[in-house]
C-alpha cells in the first residue's frame, strides 16, 4: 500500500528532498511551515496539501521532519498526542539524536535519522542513515528507497552522524567556495569569467571521475600531475604554504563541533 507523506519545515533541504522524489510513489504529500508562503510554494511546484502541523501529521504514514534545530522543541511540543506507533519519523535536523525525537514524540514513533546534502536536487546526493531503537527493519528500508532517489544512501552508526554532516551535509558549501575561488583566481590572471568557469568546472568534474574510475590515493594522482620543477608543484607548494590542508582540518572540526552543539540546545 503506498505511503502517505508529510513534510514539516518547507525549507531549501525539504525542497532539495522533494524536487528528488518520485511523488507519484506516494498515496499523498501533505507540507506544514510556519511560512505561508513557503508552503503555497510546495503546493504549487510539488502538489502537496497544506496543512496545520497536527492535521499534517495524523494524515500521514512518513513525517519527514525538515525545521530548524531551534524549532524543534516548540514543533514538537505543538505536535504532542499526534505521534503513534504507526508512523515513521525521518529527522534531517543536525546534530538531533534519535533518542531526543523518541522522547519528545511520547516513545511511541520509530525515529530515522538521516544528513542528506543538497546535491539531493539533482538526484546526485548523498544521505548517510541510522535508525533509533524502535525503527524496525522494513521503516529503515522504506527510509533508505526514499533517500536512493535522490542519490547514495548509506547506513551508519549514530555516533558518526555529527562527522557525516560536517563533512557530506556541509561539504557540498566547501566544493562550492573552492570553486569560486579558483574561478577568481583564473580571472585575476586574465582569463574572462565565462572561460575561467568553463576550465575549472572541467577540471573538478574531469578530476573527480579520474578519482572514481583509478582507484588511487589522491595524494598518487596529485604527483602524477606534478613534474620536477613545474608549474604544477610551484602551484602546490603555494597551496600548502598557505595552510589550504590546515584550512580543511580546521573546518570541518569546527562543522563538526557545531553538530555537536545543535544537539545539545
């Protein structure tokens, strides 16, 4: 029987997860933000109901629970009574463990959490999945059919969660800003814009599937570019003398102690 479901905070990963679905999977999609005009944006583009936030919860089957982690406590508390045993609560809130959303919806709702990115857009994202103590085996796989839609879904201990979103859930901003910069870069050596984009998006997307398809060490395919006093290791050495490796260490402890946090607030 398909599953009705419900999505509660319509923002820009609720709208990255449902761009990514295949809406015609379920039997209905209902949506509840505290914007108006945020759900009448999710009515107009993906079909899905708008509803007061417990109508939207006892309709469904699946409660993908998408608000900010400040919003959490005062959501939930709204919502207290509507949660039973018989639905499937998907957290992509950050930092928020299982066992919090199985306290706060009564213990009675099985609970997944799950850190998607927003690559879900364009079906090239990657969720990574863990379940809290009362999801079942089948609430997990229903969890992980929606995630495959929208690219690689993977299984991993709660307790790597807060690693997972700061370096898959934030990662997709770091690949961003690197890119820009090196846009940047190119133009400031007087290449124009539209060119400089065209080169490095080239080389990142050619890179990348050199990753993919050698299965090598970065570092081995990084000295293979590298010839004895070329231009190449002069770039390089630049990079590293101005702490790029450190600059990457650096943030995603800190993406990763602001995980933390969120959980704890």
């Amino acid at each position: 029987m398909p599953q009705r479901l419900a999505v509660i905070g319509c923002g820009k990963m609720a709208y990255a997860i449902l761009k990514g679905l295949d809406r015609q999977a379920f039997a209905a999609v209902y949506c509840n933000d505290i914007n108006p005009a945020r759900s009448a944006l999710f009515e107009a583009e993906f079909g899905a109901a708008a509803c007061a936030l417990c109508e939207s919860i006892e309709a469904a089957d699946v409660i993908i629970l998408a608000v900010k982690p400040q919003q959490l406590e005062q959501v939930m508390k709204d919502s207290l009574g509507t949660w039973s045993s018989g639905k499937l609560l998907i957290s992509v809130l950050a930092g928020v463990k299982t066992e919090t959303l199985e306290k706060a919806s009564g213990c009675k709702t099985a609970v997944i959490r799950v850190m998607p990115n927003t690559p879900c857009l364009i079906g090239q994202g990657v969720s990574a999945l863990c379940a809290g103590k009362l999801a079942t085996p089948v609430q997990m796989q229903i969890a992980r059919d929606i995630f495959a839609q929208l690219g690689a879904a993977v299984t991993v201990e709660e307790k790597l969660m807060d690693a997972v979103t700061a370096v898959s859930g934030s990662g997709p901003a770091y690949v961003f800003l690197a890119v820009e910069a090196m846009i940047n870069a190119a133009v400031n050596v007087g290449l124009d814009a539209p060119l400089a984009r065209e080169l490095v998006l080239a080389t990142f997307k050619g890179s990348v599937a050199m990753l993919e398809s050698e299965s090598l060490h970065p570092a081995i395919l990084r000295e293979q570019v590298c010839s004895p006093a070329g231009t190449t290791i002069a770039g390089v050495r630049q990079l590293e003398a101005n702490g790029l490796r450190k600059a990457f260490f650096d943030a995603i402890e800190k993406a990763y102690q602001r995980s933390i946090e969120l959980g704890r607030q």
